[in-house]
C-alpha cells in the first residue's frame, strides 16, 4: 500500500496473477513472442505469429519438472514474473529464452513437437532458448543465473504495474488483471523500427488492427500516455495515396485491400453476390472512422501539440477518402454524400446479419460516426492546426446528419436501417435494398449530437426493451427478438465491450448520464462476471462465449477507462 491508500506495484502484480491460469491467460511478458499454457501437471510453449495458429507454432509440447525421487511436481503458483512448481520456478532470460531453477536435485523432461524427449538435470539452473525455426536448445547456467533473470523479470514488470490505473476499490483487481493484458499483448516489430504494438491477443491476432489500435490507446492513456500514442501513430503511419488507412498493420506489411486477402476469402465475397469483390478491382479494406475520437481522448491525458497536428493531418485525409467516389478509390460508391462499407472487414462488425447479403451497404452506425469525425476534426484542427478551414467540416457533418434521417430512418419501424446496394436514383425510391436486422449499428446513432427528438426516444426505448436489447448481462450486438440473433456466434448476439462503451458515450450524448453510468456499471460487472477482458461474451449468461479469445486487449483497455471513468 502506498502512503495515499492505493495498493502498491507489487500488490497489483499479486492481484493480476490471480489470474493467471496458464489456460485463459499465458505465461508471457512484455514484447516476447513465447507463451507458456498448462499442460497436465506441467506446462507446453508456443511462439505467437502472425496468420499463424497455436497449434502451428508449438515448440514444446510438455514441459515438467520432476524432483529428486523423479515424482512430478504440478505448477502450484503463477505471478507475472514466475510460475512455480513448489521448489523449482520458470520465468523469463531475455525475449527469447525461459530460465528455469530452484532446487538443485530436481529434473526436467522436455517433449518436442517431433516425438523426442529428452530429461535435463536442473542443477544450479538451466536456460532454454526458444525459437519458432528451431524449438528449443537446452543449456545449464552459472547458479545465479536463474535469481539474475527471476529479479530482472519482476523489476519489468513491476514498473509496468507501477503505472496501472488506480480505481475503484471493487474494480481493482480486475483493473491490474486488465493492465497485464496490455503489458502481456505488447508485441515488437522489427520490421518497423522496433515499434511497440499492443496486439489484440498473442492467442492468434498478432497484428495492429486500426479500431483495436484506437480502443487500446484510449484504455492505454490512463497509464501510459506514450505508449498509447505510439498505438495511434502505427495506426497512421501508412496511408495509401488516397488517404485511406489500412485495416492492419503488420510486421509482414500492411492489410489494406482484397488484394492483401488469400484467395479464399475473396472467392467467399464473390459467392455472396458483391459487385464489388471482383479481384480486378481491388476493394479498400480499413475499419470505422473512429481516429478523431481516439487521437482527442488520448490527447486529454497528455498533450502534444507537435504530435497531434502532425496525426490530425492524416486523419483529415482518411476522412476525405471516406466521402471519396469510385473514381479516387473511395468509400462513396454511389457518389450520394452517404459513403459506404465496401468490405464486412471495413465494419468491424464483419460477422454481423448485415452483411449476410449483397455489398456496399450502407450503414447507420458509419454514418454516425463520419458524422462526428467531422465535428471532432473540427474542433481538434481550432486547436492543433489553426490555418485549416473547419468551416466545411461542420458543414459536412450537418449534411451527412441529415442523409443519416432521409435515406436510414424508418419512421414506421421507428429504428435505423441499414441498405445493401442501390442504384442511386434516390429521387425514385431506389435507395438500395432494405436491410431488415436490427442489430447495435442501428443504435450507434444515438452518439450523433442534435439527433431528433423522436429517434432519440426510439433508440432509448430499444436500449430499454427487455425483448431487444435490455438483457440481464448487457447490450447484445443483435436485439433478443431478431431472428438472427444467437447469443454464440460472432457479432450476431454476443455482447462486445467496445459497441456497449461506445452505446454509453451516445446516452451522455443523448443526455441520459444516469443511463449512461447504469451502462458502463453493467458492463465492468460483465467483465468481472466473466472471469476476465474476453472478446466477447454471452449475453444470457454472462461468460465467455465458447469460442471467444481471451486476455483481449480491447475489452482490457475498455474495462480499464470504464472503470476510471467509473471512479471519478
């Protein structure tokens, strides 16, 4: 405890490796690509790769450690910088290598992917090196090698624990829970002058994607303001020459269109009837617009006016890119001023019952959010670039507004809808054709300021409709009654917490705080329900939906700015 009351780093770090379980949540540090998972009573270790599953990056396939009467000794303890088999413990020499000592007459016997075994004595200590090309190499260590690495592993870790946001006293536990799984997903790209990324999962999403990116800084900011502006810079440091931000960032390059894509996945759009899928016209691949938002909130921890001009630059022209028609490789394939989702990747939401049909579609939650780019950009430039016009940005948002009401609102339904290709006569009717599942990107646009008053009132009511979207646990991603609606499956039903962090900003927009607080409480009980920061959860039971990732960094970072939020 420190001398204000706040738990100190080393209590916070005894609180994560709580939950550390070797099972939801690996054995692993800062930067390294080497995961520890439970295996029996002993332990297996992967590398983490890009487009790489688990199973492909196995490099040990048992690890255990025996005593000296050749009896096993189970993992009986797991803390950030050790796990402990009673006498002997395993940590970290380097990114590279585990180090593993404790009592001189025990052993261990490895398992190689290839069938071969092979038994060690541990004596003073023993340091493997682990390589994806290569599996592991065995060597002994001087004796105090092995309290050398233990000391350096928990002294990294304590600092980084040193920074975790300090909150509610309820929330704390998850809270430094939630701080390991920023500081475990850290991943170092050498290919990109070392950059520091905060991956989705090493449990396969070795990758910076660009909403991920924006939700970790946001989360990120509250301890580590650098480190979250280092996410957004990624983000933005490769723009194609239209302006357009790439969905992924990788070690490898960059995922930007179908053209990234294997050939599989654009022979799937191809089956599903896009117009737009065609190899020879590559479609664009990124995700919501949502840059503006982030690059504020992280600026509101620490700023950095040198940075930020230089940041909102590029943000400006992905904005543009997104009103762009066809002929710049744009968004707006129809040229209506309403632009569209070329690609389900584009959505974030890509398993949604939206895009079960035809592409582009034309989406609500999109045009709620470049509605208030436009006004975040605005407000932004007045401060870091004061010669840029934001006159046509405002002017642009209320256009965009206004095309949010005429072509998506259905007055009859009273809810927004989404459209799926149309020929663009909208002096005919021909808007596209209806799209009729109501699903979270028909309430995004509650976050849209000066939205009328009675579509406010419908969206409210819906958020408060135990029969849609009012579960026990949360805002499922597809309303209860929808006949898509699953509580499993991907984007059609489970609960997320980033569409439900981004639901709670639209009830303070909407002038709901007390909604608003309600929401953000529900949804820091979800997590910690859930036993942890997973990717998605079920919305009738509140756990983690079956084939969800976990330690997700995403819902870590939101947890962690929910939570601060909440304390105030």
């Amino acid at each position: 405890m420190t001398d204000d009351g706040a738990p100190s780093a080393a209590e916070l770090a005894l609180a994560a490796g709580g939950h550390l379980d070797l099972v939801t949540a690996p054995f692993t540090m800062p930067r390294s690509r080497l995961l520890v998972f439970r295996e029996g009573d002993g332990v297996r270790v992967h590398t983490s790769e890009y487009e790489r599953g688990l199973d492909e990056c196995r490099v040990l396939d048992a690890l255990e450690v025996l005593d000296g009467a050749g009896r096993v000794l189970p993992v009986v303890d797991v803390q950030p910088h050790r796990i402990s088999f009673g006498s002997v413990t395993l940590t970290f020499d380097g990114l590279r290598a585990l180090s593993i000592g404790g009592d001189p007459s025990a052993s261990m016997l490895l398992a190689l992917p290839d069938g071969a075994e092979s038994r060690h004595a541990i004596g003073p200590g023993l340091r493997i090196d682990v390589a994806a090309d290569r599996g592991a190499l065995v060597s002994a260590q001087p004796a105090p090698a092995h309290e050398y690495a233990l000391a350096a592993l928990e002294r990294e870790w304590g600092a980084w624990f040193d920074r975790c946001p300090r909150v509610r006293e309820d929330l704390q536990d998850m809270a430094a829970f939630c701080w390991w799984v920023l500081g475990a997903n850290i991943v170092e790209l050498p290919a990109l002058e070392g950059a520091r990324a905060i991956v989705p999962s090493k449990i396969g999403y070795v990758g910076l994607w660009q909403w991920d990116a924006y939700f970790i800084a946001v989360g990120l900011r509250h301890g580590d303001p650098e480190l979250a502006r280092e996410q957004l810079e990624l983000a933005f440091r490769f723009p194609r020459e239209n302006g357009q931000l790439p969905d992924v960032v990788h070690e490898q390059g960059v995922l930007a269109t179908s053209d990234d894509l294997p050939e599989s996945d654009r022979a799937t759009l191809r089956r599903a009837g896009s117009q737009v899928a065609d190899p020879s016209a590559p479609v664009p691949l990124t995700k919501p617009p949502l840059a503006a938002w982030a690059l504020r909130k992280v600026l509101e921890a620490e700023d950095a006016p040198e940075w930020a001009a230089d940041q909102l630059e590029r943000v400006i022209r992905s904005q543009d890119w997104w009103f762009a028609g066809p002929e710049r490789n744009g968004s707006d394939l129809d040229r209506d001023g309403l632009p569209e989702y070329g690609h389900p990747y584009s959505s974030g939401l890509d398993d949604s019952p939206v895009f079960d049909g035809p592409i582009p579609t034309t989406a609500p939650d999109l045009a709620a959010y470049l509605v208030q780019q436009d006004r975040e950009i605005a407000a932004l430039a007045a401060r870091y670039l004061p010669c840029h016009d934001t006159a046509p940005h405002l002017a642009r948002a209320e256009r965009t507004a206004a095309l949010l009401m005429e072509r998506l609102w259905d007055p009859a339904e009273r809810r927004f809808i989404a459209r799926g290709p149309g020929s663009g006569d909208h002096a005919s009717g021909h808007d596209g054709e209806r799209i009729a599942s109501d699903t979270v990107v028909g309430l995004m646009p509650l976050r849209v300021e000066g939205l009328p008053q009675d579509a406010r009132a419908a969206l409210l009511a819906a958020i408060d409709d135990p029969e849609r979207y009012a579960l026990e646990w949360g805002l499922p991603t597809v309303s209860a009654s929808d006949p898509d609606f699953s509580p499993e499956r991907m984007w059609r039903g489970p609960i997320w917490i980033n569409t439900s962090a981004l639901i709670a900003e639209g009830l303070d927009t909407a002038g709901q705080p007390e909604r608003a607080r309600a929401l953000r409480e529900q949804t820091v009980r979800l997590v910690i329900h859930g036993g942890g920061p997973h990717e998605y959860f079920n919305p009738r039971t509140g756990l983690k939906a079956e084939r969800a990732t976990t330690a997700f960094a995403w819902s870590a970072a939101l947890f962690l700015d929910l939570a601060v939020e909440l304390s105030r």
